[in-house]
C-alpha cells in the first residue's frame, strides 16, 4: 500500500482512498512536508558534486560501489 492523501476540513483530517484494509484496521499518518534542511548553498555544492559524478560516469570512469566503501573504511 503507498501513502494516503487526506486533507484538512473544519481541523479534522479527511481522508477519500479506495482499501481492501479490513475495517477497524488502524493507519498510521505521517505527516511530511516533502523537504529538506539544506540551505541554498548546500543545495548548490550537491547539485554540483551530482553534476561532476554524472559526467565522470558519462565518461565510463566508473568503479565497483564494494571498491569505494573499502576505500572509505580504510580511511576512517
């Protein structure tokens, strides 16, 4: 089952989605505001280091992902 979209009436939480949930079944909503904490130039270096690994593997400079994570815990 995916998320449940319900909408706010008179502060109540409305909600119209089709289930074969049997009834008295309880559902947990979670609210999300579909965002993030990055500031803007957060978000600018990611969109960048993104951009640079998207070329580098246009490139085909590609590496197994069990090499990097190796490589990574022998620096810690």
């Amino acid at each position: 089952m995916g998320p449940l979209r319900a909408r706010v009436e008179k502060g109540r939480l409305v909600l119209d989605e089709p289930t074969t949930l049997p009834e008295g079944t309880v559902v947990d909503l979670v609210a999300d505001d579909e965002g993030d904490d990055l500031t803007n130039e957060e978000r600018r270096a990611l969109n960048e280091a993104l951009s640079t690994s998207w070329r580098s593997a246009e490139a085909g400079s590609l590496q197994p992902a069990s090499r990097i994570l190796d490589e990574l815990r022998r620096q810690r």
